[in-house]
C-alpha cells in the first residue's frame, strides 16, 4: 500500500509541477498555426465563395444550420461585406501572430475563433483536416504552447522586471469586445466557445492582480499548478485524439473489402480530383504488389500505433512511417493541408531529445544567416528555465 501511495504521489507531483512536453507543444502550436495560415492565404482570392455572405452557401442557409446544430460561428454576427473582410485579415494575423508564439495566451484564443467561425459558416468545405484543426484549435487554448520556440519564451527571458504594458491593453480591448457581443446578443451560438473565452480572459486578469499586489508567493503558486495541470490535461487529450483517428480509422478499413483484398490504394490514384499529377499516380500503381503492400502496411501501421506508445522504438518507426505516408498523400493525391494537419497531430508523439537537436540545428542556422557574433547573440537559458517561463497574458 505505501509503495501504491509514494507511486501516486510522484504522479500528481509530476503533473501539477511542470508543464510537460514543452517542445511538443510547440511543434504543435507551429504545425497548426502554419496549416491554417498557409490555407487562409492560399484561399484569399476565394474567400468570398467558400465564407463570404453573398458565397454559394449563404447567410440564411448558415443561420438556420448553425441554428439547429449551436456551432460557433462569430461571422453570422454580421452580414456586412466590410465585417467579412476584416474577421478575415483578423484570422490571418491570429495565425502568423501563433505561429511565431506572440502573445500565445491570447492569440491561442483568437487562432481558435477564427478557425471555429470560418468552418462553421460553410461546414461543407474542407478535405478531413479541417476535422483535426477543429478539434486541435480549440485544444491548444488550454495548453501553454508559449514555454519555448517562440517569442513570448524570449520576452521572457529578457524581462527582467519589466512592466508589462501590451498585455494590460490586449484584455481590455477583449473585455470590450465580449461584452459588446454579449450585449448584443451576438456570440456566435452554443455556450461552450463563449465560457471559454470568458474564462480565459478572467484567468487573465486574476494572473495581472496576482502579479502585481500579491504579497507572498503561494498565489503565484497556486496559479501555476492550475495552469500546468491543464495543459498537462490537453495535452493528454491531444495524444488520444491522435490515437483515436488512427485507431478508428484502421478499424473501420479493415471491415472495407477492398482494403481486405489489398487494392484500396488503387481507386484514389485514377480519380480525378485527386489526381493533380496523373503520370506519377499511374507509376505508384503499375505495380500490383506495390499496391498490396501499402495498402495492407496503411491498414497494419494505423492499428498498431496506439499500442506502441509503450515502446519507444517502435513508435519512433511507425511514426516516421505516418508522417511519410501523410507527405505522399500530400503530393499524390493533392492533400497538403489535410496532410500538413495530420503531420501537426503526430508531432506530439516526437522525441524530446530529436527535437533538442532540431533546435540547436536550427538556432545554428539562424546565427549563421544572419552572421551574429557570440557577443551580440542573448545568453542561452537552460531547460529548467524554459520549463517554467512567465505565463500572465503571453504564455
């Protein structure tokens, strides 16, 4: 019993004392952030036909859907031309802003709003990975994906006591926006987005007080195990979701016949609409045994891989076989979102020392692009210092 108990204890002292996968989570902030910005601006000249109000499915069509369902969608607030354009730019800016980790406490919020608002106003566009950017979006809100690789990370570490006076501005100016949407009755539909913005945004002005008139350092404390227990929370969930799509998926093409017989790999490669290079789908398919294969190696890989988290070895091998596989689809079948969406929801499972190196390597590359010195370049911070950063209204 005393050995159940000491085991339990380190695991709850494991959970409420840091903030775990730190470079994850940031792989997966970037992932996400890149899927969906490099979309909005692929998309830009179509914007008016797949989310605009005068677009094929139109403002009325999406009232009565949303009506029924109680999506979130913040674009039926309005069905000004105007408003449109400018949630749009808003969305684009949200992403890059979470790309490059700015201010991710809030900008996690905003990335969030506007990928539910968009999908949600014309529900039938998209390729599957708008499916996992949905999901994943409304995630990453409660993860602190700011920790490293990111600019809230370097603010810290250069603070030093500064005051913080973006931060003050960005829940003021939110404050007025929910309580005008609020008001005006116009928050989108359902009640879940809307309690976690609010939320949100009272989280961030209890960390301001805290930090600011707090007399001793429990509340601080106390602050903290809260905030690494719920990204420790959603970070969990972002690990079964992962496994669950895989998991799901697997299941369900092994009960397909043509999965059984080992030709499912051939149908999509003389389709069409997913055949934006014919001569190379033709040459992936002449070949019958080739097709068995993946087609059974597609079926055996998605089923497997949530029993291999345990080994760490066969997971790294399967893992870099998903996200191989996610990049033929890619440049196959003319995917590249849903694949850069899957390749995102994989990243989570990435070694923490493989993703030391990648970011030594890059750091290396930086410097030497922009042909810094060692003295002109910040000292570097350790990893105990990068486990626990300054959260406030940034990370």
């Amino acid at each position: 019993m005393s050995r159940l108990a000491l085991c339990l204890s380190r695991a709850i002292a494991r959970v409420t004392e840091s903030a775990l996968g730190p470079y994850q989570t940031a792989v997966v902030r970037i992932g996400f952030a890149a899927t969906w910005l490099l979309f909005l601006l692929r998309e830009y000249p179509h914007r008016q036909e797949l989310y605009g109000p005068d677009g094929p499915w139109s403002f009325d069509l999406a009232q009565q859907l949303t009506a029924d369902n109680h999506a979130f969608t913040a674009l039926l607030a309005s069905d000004s031309q105007a408003f449109f354009e400018v949630f749009y730019f808003l969305a684009v800016l949200a992403s890059a802003l979470l790309l490059v980790g700015w201010r991710t406490r809030a900008t996690s919020l905003l990335f969030m709003v506007g990928v539910l608002s968009l999908q949600n106003r014309s529900v039938f566009m998209g390729d599957g990975g708008d499916n996992v950017l949905h999901l994943m979006s409304f995630y990453l809100v409660f993860t602190r994906c700011g920790q490293v690789w990111s600019l809230d990370a370097r603010r810290a570490s250069r603070a030093s006591g500064a005051t913080d006076r973006v931060g003050p501005v960005l829940w003021a100016v939110s404050g007025l926006v929910l309580v005008a949407a609020a008001l005006t009755g116009r928050t989108g539909g359902g009640w879940l987005v809307p309690a976690v913005m609010w939320g949100t945004w009272a989280g961030a002005a209890l960390w301001w007080a805290v930090d600011r008139w707090a007399r001793t350092p429990e509340p601080r404390i106390l602050l903290d195990v809260v905030a690494d227990v719920l990204h420790n929370g959603a970070l969990f969930v972002i690990m079964a979701e992962a496994c669950l799509i895989y998991a799901t998926a697997g299941w369900y093409k092994i009960q397909g016949s043509r999965w059984q017989d080992g030709t499912a790999v051939y149908y999509p490669l003389h389709l069409d609409y997913f055949s934006p290079w014919p001569a190379l789908a033709d040459l992936l398919s002449a070949n019958g045994t080739m097709v068995m294969l993946v087609t059974y190696g597609t079926v055996i890989v998605q089923v497997a891989f949530p029993f291999t988290l345990f080994n760490r070895r066969v997971k790294n091998v399967l893992l870099a076989a998903m996200m191989t596989e996610h990049a033929v689809i890619a440049v196959v079948l003319g995917l590249p979102f849903f694949s850069l969406a899957m390749i995102a929801a994989d990243s989570v499972f990435l070694p923490t020392a493989f993703l030391h190196r990648l970011g030594d390597r890059s750091a290396r590359a930086r410097d030497r692009v922009l042909r810094r010195g060692d003295r002109s370049l910040p000292a570097p911070r350790s990893r105990e210092a990068d486990e626990r950063p300054r959260v406030g209204f940034g990370a």
